[in-house]
C-alpha cells in the first residue's frame, strides 16, 4: 500500500510545533544580538545568524505552521522570496564594498521578506486559542526580528550611501561604520556594523539617545519608519494577546 506523502497534522501537534518555533526564533535572534556585543571575529557569527533567521522563518512561516500539506500561491511566493533574500544577503556580502549598489537588492527584498514575515507572524499567533508563556515568546522574537532586520537594512543602506549614519562627538561628527582595527577592507562582511544594529533598536524603542544621528534623506526616512513601526507593532500584537488572554477556563495558563 502507498502511503501518502504527507499527513495533516493534528490541532495539537501544530500547536506543540508552533510553540518550538516561537522559542528557536527568540533564541536565534537573542544569539545574533549577543554576537553584536563581542569582538569582531564573533560578531562575523551574527551573520551566520542573519541566514538563519532567515531559512528558518522562511520555512516554517511559509505554510508548515498552518499545516499546509499543499502549498497555495501565497506559501509559494513568500517560500520564493525567503530564497531571494537568502542569495541577496550572500551576494551583498561578498562583493566588494566599491560596488555599492550590490546592496539595492537586499535592501528592497529584506523590506518586502520581513513585512510579509511579520504579518504571517502576527497570523499564527492569531491561531492560539489563549495565552501561554510560549506565545509571550512568539511575541517577543518578533519584535527582536524586526530590530535586527531593521540593523539589517540601516546597514545596507550605509553601504549604499556611505555616511548615512554619524556618530555625534566631541570633536564633531563621524562615521559610524569602519572596518576591524582601522584595516582598510575589501568586502562588506568585514565592515564593523554593531553601532547601526544598535541604532536601529533606539529608533525602534523611540528612545533617541541623540549619539547617533541620520545624516542623508533616506536613512531619515527609514530611521522615522522604525520608529513607527516599533509602536505599531505592540499595538497590534498586544489586540491579538488581550483578546486571548482568557481560555476556555476563564483564565491564562502557561505551557
């Protein structure tokens, strides 16, 4: 007898899985935060890290989690993207920093990949009945998943036009990207990208230390899109959990 490829799963399994999913993203993301604080030979690790944020978004978020056994359009363009920005992402690394317009693809794509990744996010959470601790967690890796996609197009755009960011001294302004100990480099992945991963995360919490300023119209626009993306977000996610904060008991439980 043939057994079939794959079998539906179970209400209960789907949620055993979604529940590894919100705990491996957080623990994913809070690992290429931490490489952010080391040396530079570490922080070559968070770009590991990037790519596998972004595999393992794209194949979970991509009709696993909602137990699709076939894949519609929709699953089909989103698992297509995830594989754009994975090749964007190595492409943007290694080619030379001269060719700054190697990142414009990145730039675009990561834009597109983590909006459409947040909002199917947002949709699984959905499908909890109520809520548990596992699903505080799903909700708070997203929120790093967009700080660190946000570092992630800051960067980019550096790259791009180099001098968007500058760090406020007391001598002046200056850049806040450089390479490791002052050696000039070749390629991106070499460039020293912590402060701007750390800016990202200021404008997304609307905290404004006023270290680190925008200096070009787009990296304008893009630091007051962080800021009103981060304030958007916990709106949005803090409907989805109040509105399942009671279960079927009449209380919160956790796992």
């Amino acid at each position: 007898m043939i057994r079939p490829l794959a079998a539906p799963a179970t209400p209960d399994g789907l949620r055993r899985r979604r529940h590894r999913f919100y705990r491996r993203l957080l623990f994913l993301c809070l690992l290429v935060m931490l490489s952010l604080a080391f040396p530079q030979t570490l922080r070559l690790a968070g770009s590991a890290g990037y790519f596998l944020i972004t595999l393992f978004t794209t194949v979970e978020l991509g009709g696993f989690l909602a137990g699709s056994v076939a894949r519609d359009w929709g699953d089909r363009l989103y698992l297509a993207l995830g594989g754009a920005n994975l090749v964007a992402q190595l492409y943007w690394l290694l080619t030379p920093e001269s060719r700054r317009l190697s990142g414009v693809p990145l730039l675009l794509i990561t834009t597109l990949f983590i909006g459409w990744s947040l909002v199917r996010l947002l949709r699984t959470l959905g499908r909890e009945p109520r809520v548990t601790r596992s699903v505080v967690v799903g909700a708070v890796a997203g929120y790093l998943l967009l700080g660190l996609s946000g570092g992630l197009v800051l960067s980019v755009l550096e790259t791009i036009q180099p001098g968007s960011f500058l760090a406020n001294t007391a001598d002046g302004q200056a850049a806040i990207v450089r390479s490791h100990a002052g050696v000039p480099t070749s390629n991106h992945w070499e460039l020293d990208f912590a402060r701007i991963n750390y800016f990202a995360f200021v404008s997304l919490t609307t905290t404004g230390y006023g270290d680190i300023t925008p200096a070009r119209p787009p990296a304008r626009m893009a630091s007051v899109v962080l800021g009103i993306t981060g304030p958007l977000y916990i709106a949005v996610i803090l409907g989805v959990l109040i509105n399942r904060f009671k279960g079927p008991e009449g209380g919160a439980s956790g796992d």
